[in-house]
C-alpha cells in the first residue's frame, strides 16, 4: 500500500495520552493499516482552576505519538482510535490530524511537496521551542491569552552532540518543546503573548510555528 501513497494528500497524526498508552495505540493502528510511528515522553499541564481540562492535561505524565499516513487512512485510523480508546469522553486524551506540506528522508514516501491548501480551520496546533527550563513560561503565557493548557516534551536521552526530530525538525537536548492547541479565534492571541513574554524575536530565544488541524478529538473548552 506504501508504493500507492500519494504525497500530495499526507498527513501527520499526532496522539497525547497518558503514560503507558503508546505502545497500545500504536498497535491498533497498525490493525487499521498504519505502518508504525515514533513515541515522544512529555507532560501534561494545565492551570489549577474549576474550569474543564483543555487537551487532557493536568500536570501528568504523558506519550505522544506521531504517525503518517494518507488522508483516508489518517481519517480512518483517527476515528477508529476514538472509538476504541474513547477519546471524545474527558481524561481519555487527545488525536489530531493536521497536513504534511513536504516530507523528506522516509524510506516509505517518495520526496515530495504538498500544494498548499488555503481553508478555515477551527482548530490550530501552536508549536514553540525554547531553551530548557522556559516552557513553563510559554505555557503561563499562553494561559494569560486564554489557553486552557499544553504537552512539553523534553529532549532527554541525547548526547550535547546529537540531536532528537520533531516534526522532521531537528531539536537540540537542552530544548524544550511545548505544544499547545488552540481554537483558531485565539491563537494569534496566544502567538503574541508568548512572542512577547519570552521576547521570541531576539536571537535565540525560541521558535513559533503553527499548523492548522484537519480532524479532531478530545478538546474541550472552557466552561462558561
């Protein structure tokens, strides 16, 4: 089936669940015709309020895994994975879905670069990469902006020479990733309260990118 891929419609599916949890959903996945994915260690945070848990994170720990496939497949895995794991109920955890522009490296897929798809998306997956010890800050600064929480996840395990990837991106073992995901109508918000709190655009102190959200489940908002 990986030789019919068709580069043009790949997408990344991105998993956060409890610790303990990857190994399971990633085989499942395979039983709908995933070829495998990659397991990240991370923690949940969320602030200490009365309000619904955004993202299934509450300051535990956490896995995240990232899987590639085609659209329907993506589609198809993502669905089967909420009815299996029940990820629509809170505290079960969280699945998105969001488009590959170009992939590189993978001995599965042909290189290849996506047309870009201009369209509204309800949902945006904010990715910031500050130095170690900074991602709390990101996190409280995303808070202020209306966030409801967010996954870190930490280099661990590599040599000061090696690197871990992310994204396809290479991250250095003293960063730290913090992945948030927002509803679109705040996340320039958030954007700019991190850029300014952290005073992004000063060399070396972090990177911001955001990606749209095709398909999701287990995000809740803020109860009024």
């Amino acid at each position: 089936m990986a030789n019919n891929i068709n580069n043009k419609c790949l997408e990344l599916i991105c998993v956060i669940v409890n610790f303990g949890m990857a190994n399971k959903i990633i085989k499942y996945s395979k039983q709908c015709g995933i070829t495998g994915g990659t397991i990240f260690s991370g923690k949940g945070t969320v602030p200490n309020n009365k309000w619904l848990e955004f993202l299934d994170l509450n300051d535990v720990r956490k896995e995240i895994v990232i899987m590639i496939a085609n659209q329907d497949l993506a589609y198809h895995t993502i669905d089967s994975l909420n009815t299996k794991f029940k990820l629509s109920k809170p505290n079960k955890g969280i699945a998105f879905v969001m488009p590959i522009v170009q992939i590189i490296g993978s001995s599965q897929f042909s290189e290849g670069k996506r047309d870009v798809i201009v369209k509204n998306s309800t949902y945006n997956v904010i990715v910031t990469i500050v130095d170690r010890g900074r991602a709390e800050l990101v996190i409280n600064a995303a808070t202020a902006a209306g966030s409801l929480g967010g996954t870190i996840i930490n280099a661990r395990g590599s040599g000061i020479h090696e690197t871990s990837k992310l994204f396809n991106m290479e991250i250095s073992p003293e960063k730290e990733i913090v992945l948030i995901v927002s509803n679109s109508e705040i996340t320039d918000s958030i954007i700019s309260n991190i850029s300014t709190e952290l005073d992004i655009n000063k060399p070396g102190n972090g990177i911001i990118f955001v990606e749209d959200i095709d398909k999701a489940y287990g995000l809740y908002k803020k109860l009024e």
